[in-house]
C-alpha cells in the first residue's frame, strides 16, 4: 500500500539539511530503485523553485511500504530526523487516484 510521509521542519533548519542531505537521498534512491518510491521532495519555505536561504519548511514521501509500522519505522530511520531538521513527522496512508 501507498503511504504519504509529511515532515515538518524545525526553524532555520537549512544548515541540518545540507550536513543530512546525502544519506537522505540515498534512502530514497533505494526506494526508487526497488520500484516503491511515487515521489518525494522538499516543500520551499517561499514561493520558488529555489527558495535560497529561505530553505524548506518540510518535505513530502509517498511510496509503497508493507504495512502503516513499516513506514513509521522507515520514516524514523531517516537521517533528517537524527540530524534534527524535522520537528514532526507524520505517516498516512495514501490512496493514488490521478494521474
């Protein structure tokens, strides 16, 4: 089943994102390796493409997990949050209509 991860930064957490950032994105290229990942990516603090020293004000995952705990527990594996930048993470599940 299809889950949505929703994370929420804590204030000013541009510098933890940037220390994170790789082994961030390497969990989620494995994701997308094995053909689970729909999408992710970060959620500017401005209206822009690049928001600058504005940065995130959080992210967005939805992929395919075997169970609501089995995205909890990834979601709690992820290097954002043991570096700090989320100050809270939500996991629902999600149901693809469109495209």
């Amino acid at each position: 089943m299809l889950y949505a991860i929703i994370s929420e930064d804590v204030a000013d957490s541009l510098p933890l994102r940037k220390t994170a950032r790789p082994d961030h994105i390497a969990r989620l290229e494995r994701l997308r390796d094995q053909g689970r990942l729909i999408l992710a990516g970060p959620l500017p603090a401005v209206d822009s493409e690049d928001p600058g020293d504005a940065g995130f004000s959080g992210s967005l995952v939805v992929a395919e997990f075997e169970s609501l705990q089995a995205a909890r527990d990834w979601a709690d594996a992820d290097p954002y949050v043991a570096a700090g930048v989320y100050a809270h993470v939500q996991v629902k599940p999600f149901k693809a209509v469109l495209p």
